[in-house]
C-alpha cells in the first residue's frame, strides 16, 4: 500500500514538472531577419578544374586506350586468332579502345561520368568516320583524275573530235559542264518557286487538301530517280516534243527535286515563332506583307539549305538523264532542241570505256562535278546564309537611312502639328482674398 502511494505520489510530481520542462527541451530556434548565410567553413572544396582546357588524366586515358585497342586487335589479327582484313581490325581495334576507356576513366570517377565520356567518343568518332569518308570521295577522285586535269583543253573542248584512244591532250568536258549548268538552272526556276510556296500554303494556310499535299510530298520523297524519267519521257518527250532535249531532263530533276524542297522548307517555316506573326498581324499587316517582310526573312538561312539539299539531289541524277536527254559528243546550248549530256551522265560514258585514258577522264569529270557542286553550295551560303536578324553592311546603311527619314517625317509632321493647333488661352490669377490684417 506504501509503495503504492509512493508511486502515485512520484508520477504526480513527474507530471507537474513536464510541461514546466518541455519548453527547455524543444524550444523554437530563434527567428533571424534578413537572409542567413550558412556556414561553409567546414565544407571541403573539391579541385576546380579548367572546361576549356584538357586534363593530364584525361589525355592518358585517352591516348593509353587508344595504344592498347590497337594493340589487342593487332595481337587478334596477326598472333592469336585466325583473323583477317582491314575492316574487321578497325572494328575490333575500336571496340578494345572504348572497353579499355570505360575501365580508365572508371578508375577515377563514378559511372554518369563513364556514360558521358563514351556517350561524347562516339559522337565524335560518327563525326569523323563522316568527315573521313567525304574526304576519302574527294581525294580518291581527285588523285585518280589527276591525269586528265591539270590540261586546259579537259576545260574548254568538247569530245566531238576526240576518240578513246586518242591522248588527253585532246578533247575536254565542255559540253558537260555547260549542258548540267543549263539544266539545274532550269530545274532551280521552277523549284525554288514551287517548292516555296507549296511550303508556304502548307503552313500558312492550311487545311484537309494541306495534309493531303503534305502526305503526297512525303511519298515522293522516295520516288526512283528511273521513274521520275520514265514519267517525263512518257508525258513529255513522246507526246509534246517528239525528241529528246535538255528542257525534258531539267523536268525530270524538278520532279526529283521538289519534294525536297518542298518539306525542307515546310520544317523550316514551322520554326518560325507564332508571336511573331502575331505582332505583325497586330500592327495591321496583312497576311501577305506578313510572310513577305517577317515569315520569309526569318527562315532565310533555313530555306537557303533546303535550296542546297534539293540541288545535290538533282545535280546527280544520271538515269533520268540518260531517259531524257540522251548522250552527245558535241556542245548544244539550246535545251529545247537536241540532245544535251550532263556531267554525271558523261561520268557514265567515260568509266564503261576499257580505255585508260577515258577512265581517268571519267574521274577527271567527276572531280569537276564535286568541285562545282561545292561552288555552287558556297555561293548560297554568301547570298542568304546568315541568320534572322543578321544584316550585310549595305542592309544596315539602308536601315539606318530609313530610320533617318522617319525621324524626319515625324519631326516634321509635329511641326504642322503645332503650328495648326490654335494657342491656348492662359487664364488670369485669381484675386486673393483680403485678410483681416490687410484691412
């Protein structure tokens, strides 16, 4: 009974002291104004490293896997395995490196780091394989046509008097040359416009026949070259002219080339920002002055490269050529009448020759083709390769010229203004008041 009491007495005092103990036990930290900065005293900072410059580590694991993956595919194809071929050892060499890469850069970092580094070496290694494999095209052509270029008359004589056995000192591609600048130029007047502007309709306006032109572009995208000439050689040359020319082969590489251009320029005009047609639209533009001054100058650059991509695409067509055109020795200037060969199609003749001295011509004539090809992109990119908002010199003098006569007219127009409206009429002070001490 006494220890009964005794405990009741205890758990009694117990609870008349809790309440007076829990504020000093869980008291609320005190309320700072202002913003706290925290202490970072006792942080460790981590070393800090150089993004525009490359490490010692990273370089040797770089250069050390490089070393070894070359050396286990070397050990595999020469010693180990019963392994051969070039292409085969390339594989093998860059499947070791990137193993024994991940294993480096493992060693001192985490595995995000590990995924990003093999992530960034095969996007690398894809951009050069590409590169290498462009330059490869271009030397192999140049070097195998290194024969035929450096004669003047390969420039400036046709093959009308020259044979396959006859020395390259005679004879030239004249007439190629000529006859591929008539015909894309012929194909560029009726693509550039077409293909614009059926963009144009697809995004500007719209509609059920917009997704149905949409859908018949993208089919076309992969029509064979071979059909497009069957089609021109059925529709044009058998039922209008009776005759082959170069006007029936610049039709047929429109048709090769306006799909191209057409959803090229049609991914480039969605870019565009809608807030953009919006202010113009607000500022009382109409639909028209809309895409003419913002629509188009916007997507200029992106428009010059669909440009680019339908005219490598018909540049070297050679069937649909050959189906058209047909083949000729001699230099015709006229498309509409007589048969007109283009550069491909001459590359064409020239390689199914057993002649040496016609197929080093053949590769002369295409090094000519990629030469030109390659002019002709870079005079697109000089006339409208800069991007929306990026004036020429001549474009910022007429800007700031404009900016000047509107500065005037305005200046003057306040002017009139004020000179027209009458002069306002001031009214007089009120009298004060007079005061008791004034009287």
């Amino acid at each position: 009974m006494t220890d009964t009491l005794i405990g009741t007495e205890s758990s009694e005092r117990d609870h008349e002291t809790a309440p007076a103990e829990l504020p000093a036990r869980h008291a609320a930290p005190p309320v700072v104004a202002g913003t706290v900065t925290p202490d970072v005293s006792d942080v460790e900072e981590g070393e800090r490293r150089d993004l525009r410059g490359v490490r010692a580590e990273d370089a040797f694991n770089l250069l050390g896997a490089l070393a070894a993956g070359i050396a286990i595919a070397t050990l595999l194809f020469g010693w180990i395995a019963p392994l051969t071929g070039p292409i085969g050892w390339f594989i093998v060499a860059f499947l070791s490196f990137l193993a024994v890469y991940s294993y480096l850069v493992r060693l001192g970092a985490g595995w995000q780091e590990v995924k990003d580094r093999i992530a960034t070496t095969l996007f690398v290694s894809a951009a050069v394989i590409l590169v290498g494999a462009l330059l490869f095209v271009i030397s192999y052509a140049l070097i195998r046509g290194s024969e035929a270029l450096p004669h003047l008359n390969f420039f400036t004589q046709d093959m009308e008097l020259a044979g396959p056995l006859d020395p390259l000192d005679v004879g030239g591609i004249l007439h190629a040359i000529l006859g591929t600048l008539i015909q894309i130029s012929i194909a560029l007047a009726i693509t550039i416009p077409l293909g614009v502007l059926t963009a144009l309709y697809l995004n500007e306006v719209g509609g059920r026949f917009a997704r149905f032109v949409r859908t018949i572009a993208d089919a076309m995208t992969a029509l064979p070259s071979i059909v497009a000439g069957l089609f021109i050689y059925a529709a044009v040359i058998l039922l209008i002219t009776n005759q082959r020319s170069g006007f029936a082969a610049a039709l047929a590489i429109t048709v090769m080339m306006l799909p191209i251009v057409i959803r090229a320029s049609d991914v480039v005009l969605r870019l565009v920002a809608g807030n953009l047609r919006e202010a113009a639209y607000a500022l009382g533009a109409t639909r028209w002055r809309t895409v003419w001054h913002v629509v188009l100058p916007t997507a200029r650059s992106g428009l010059v490269t669909a440009v680019i991509l339908g005219t490598a695409r018909g540049i070297g067509e050679t069937s649909p050529v050959l189906l058209t055109s047909g083949m000729t020795n001699v230099t015709n200037l006229n498309p509409f009448e007589g048969a007109m060969i283009s550069l491909p199609l001459q590359v064409f003749d020239f390689v199914r020759s057993p002649e040496p001295n016609m197929i080093a011509r053949g590769f002369g004539t295409a090094a000519v083709l990629l030469l030109l090809v390659l002019a002709l992109f870079t005079i697109a990119r000089m006339i409208g390769g800069r991007g929306p908002g990026q004036l020429s010199k001549r474009g910022e003098r007429r800007v700031k010229d404009a900016s000047k006569r509107d500065m005037r007219r305005m200046s003057r127009a306040a002017e009139a203004s004020l000179q027209a409206a009458p002069s306002a009429q001031i009214p007089p002070d009120p009298q004060p008041a007079q005061t008791a001490t004034d009287r």
